[in-house]
C-alpha cells in the first residue's frame, strides 16, 4: 500500500523497534519527518509521545503515521494504551478494537523512562 501525504507526496512508514517508536518520512530525504513514541507493557503498547517537525505542518503525516502504528499494533495482537494526547484524539474520531485506556501504572513507567 502507497501512503501519501495531503500534498500527494508519497510518505515511508518504518518501524524502528530499536528506539521504540514508528517513523515517518520523505523518500527523498535522511531523517523522519515525525514519529511516535512508544514502550511494551504486559501485552500492551503505551503511546505516550508523537512528533512531526513544523516544516512538515498541515500535510497530515500525524494522521497517516498514527493510524498505521495502531493497526500493526493491533495486528501484533498488542492492546493499544493511548497516553499521548494526539493518540488519544485520534482513536476518538477513528475508534477501533483493542484499546484501554491508560492507569496510574502506565503514567508511572512512562516517568521512569
């Protein structure tokens, strides 16, 4: 599947397991145009932290990356635990199966990170 930007700019979804987190870029250049931030809990993923670069502004690369991390997360059979503001406002227009919201427990290994 081909993902594009709101501009038709074709876009890369990688997941970078080595730093926790799903990244999104251009073809054309070295570095992640944004990304989000996860860690692995007791069979849960705990989203806590998602970045796009303000260069990047209004192209929806926020959407595009989000919504690709939570559906390789839900097909790793991972429950989803959105802590980060943008998952959780994500998850409320596009609700999916899965998902649990997050506890004092998970708010407390995302500060000891």
């Amino acid at each position: 599947m081909t993902l594009v930007d709101k501009l038709n700019n074709e876009v890369q979804f990688s997941h970078n397991e080595h730093r926790k987190q799903y990244e999104i870029s251009y073809a054309a250049e070295d570095k992640a145009a944004g990304f989000t931030a996860y860690v692995d809990n007791e069979g849960g993923r705990i989203f806590y932290h998602t970045v796009v670069g303000e260069e990047y502004g209004g192209r929806g690369l926020a959407s595009i990356l989000v919504k690709a991390a939570l559906e390789d997360t839900h097909t790793a059979g991972l429950t989803i635990i959105p802590l980060c503001p943008f998952v959780k406002g994500y998850l409320e227009k596009h609700p999916m199966e899965g998902v649990r919201p997050g506890t004092r427990e998970d708010i407390e290994i995302i500060k000891n990170l």
